[in-house]
C-alpha cells in the first residue's frame, strides 16, 4: 500500500488592514481582514520537512499590509488582484494563489449636522467581501474573481408562505400564509472577467438583492433565493454564476391567548437555533468553467 500527499495549501488567515488616507484634510479609511492561501510544490514540506521552497506566513503577512500602502488606493478585488499575481509570478515555487478580503464599512460621524473629516462610525453588520485566485504563469495564467457579501441582515413582517410541505408521522408544524421571513444571507457571484467597475457592481447587486427580498412575494425561502439571483443574473451580463446561503431565521408567533390575550401576528419569540439552511446556486446556461474560482481559502477542509 502507497500513502501519498494529497491537495495542499498554506498561508496566513484573517490579517486586520486599517489604511488610512491623509492626502488632503478629509481622511479616508478602508478597513479589512485579509487571508492568503499559496499552492504548488511543497511537498517536501510535509514529506521531509524541509522548509526550503516555503515563503513564511509572516511574510505574507508582511506583504498583505506593504501592498496596502502600495496597491491599496482602488477596490479590494484589484488590490486582491495585485498580491495574487505577486505571489504566482514572483515567488518560485507557488503555482496559484488565493486571497480572501472582508471589508468592514464606516461612515462618517456626523458633528453639528456636518460630515466629520477624520471621525467614523462604523455600519453593519453586512460585509463586502471578496475572492481571488491567480493560477499559471504566462499567457496561461488564470485570473478568478469571486465578489460578495456576508451578514446581510433582512427580515419581512409579511409577504412569506409555508404551506402544503411533505409530511410524515413527525411533522408537527403547522402551515402559514402569513409569516415573518429573516435571513441573514451570504451570496457570492462569480465574474467573466477583470475589467469592470467593482464599485458599481457591488452596489447594484446589493440593491437587487434587498429590493427583490423585500418585493417578491415569498412562498418558501428556496422560491426567494432563485429570485434574487435571477433577477442579479439578468441585470449584469458580467456576472454568470451566484451562490447563496441564507439561514432561515424563524420568527414564532407568541402564545398569548393563555393570559386573554389576541396576538394577531404581532408578538413574536426569535429563535436563533437550531435553523433551517437554505442554500442554492444560479446560474448562466452558457456560464464559463468555473475552473478554480470557488476553492476555497478559509473553510478548505469543510
């Protein structure tokens, strides 16, 4: 019997990037939580353990903050962009790269009824995030580009059904016509290319996704999730391929008729857990090979 090394990787998680910009008297600030994930020949690292082809995490530690001095004036896909290629193309042994990047928004404090020029405060909880792998050398280097945002919250007090759902001798919920629908939803979506506008991107699939949340009328979270990304699909030509995630946060009517009491659909217990997990992917008939887009950084192993 032949034991072997299978697929590996290895770099540094969660790197917290604060860049502030001081070029005029009104600052600007980007804020985000980096990890860098390097592929190629390594296996004398694990085999032997000879460190020789290994560039240390701390130096890419060091790289991810250098390159937010040097590459981190535009969008966290470009400035993703840039340390990916800069680990395939400069660093010997790595064959693709990946680099996973949370933003964490602020805004402005607001002193006097005017914007602060150096104070914040920081929005939430939703996070633009971003996903990149460079993979190749040469004209046959490959360039991936994953957009998307976590810990979008939204709830809706009406417009949600559950109802004529498969049963068996344990079911015991009872139907719904009329029912508070939350999430907080993760969706990601893949790109054909690199020259976009990643700003405007970004905006408009956020808008579509809380404007079809709140309009379409809802007859379980599944129908919900394939209406957001059709909609998103057919408004960006750029995009091919969305995925998304959205626990199902359940909202109980209370039981008030016990103390004499009408509740008609407006006290309610928020239960955390355990939830129903809804997830789904959409996607282009004529979609490009995903190739290498969605393997991922963090969460490799699940």
């Amino acid at each position: 019997m032949n034991i072997s090394l299978g697929e590996n990787q290895y770099g540094k998680a969660e790197n917290r990037v604060v860049r502030i910009y001081r070029d005029t008297p009104r600052h600007e600030i980007r804020d985000l939580t980096v990890s860098t994930a390097l592929r190629g020949d390594f296996a004398v690292a694990h085999t032997e353990g000879d460190q020789s082809p290994v560039l240390p995490t701390d130096t890419q530690k060091q790289t991810v903050y250098a390159f937010a001095k040097t590459h981190g004036g535009g969008t966290i896909e470009e400035y993703g962009i840039a340390l990916a290629r800069h680990f395939v193309n400069d660093v010997a042994p790595v064959n693709e790269a990946r680099i996973e990047i949370d933003e964490h928004a602020w805004d402005r404090a607001i002193v006097d009824g005017a914007e602060h020029e150096h104070a914040w405060t920081r929005r939430g909880p939703d996070v633009r995030t971003a996903a990149v792998t460079v993979s190749g050398s040469g004209a046959a280097q490959r360039i991936w580009v994953v957009g998307g945002i976590r810990d979008l919250v939204l709830l809706k007090s009406t417009g949600s059904e559950f109802r004529d759902f498969l049963r068996d001798e344990f079911t015991v919920l009872e139907p719904t016509t009329d029912r508070v629908m939350a999430t907080s939803l993760v969706a990601q979506w893949r790109f054909t290319d690199i020259n976009t506008d990643w700003d405007e991107v970004f905006a408009s699939v956020r808008r579509t996704i809380v404007e079809t949340f709140a309009t379409h009328h809802s007859l379980a979270l599944q129908q919900t999730l394939y209406a957001i990304g059709k909609n998103v699909l057919e408004a960006h030509r750029e995009l091919v391929e969305m995925r998304l995630s959205a626990p199902n946060k359940h909202h109980f009517l209370y039981d008030l008729e016990r103390f004499g009491i009408e509740n008609r659909n407006e006290v309610f217990h928020a239960d955390d857990r355990p939830y129903g997990l809804i997830q789904a992917s959409v996607v282009r008939d004529d979609a490009s090979d995903p190739g290498r887009a969605w393997v991922p950084q963090l969460g490799w192993l699940t």
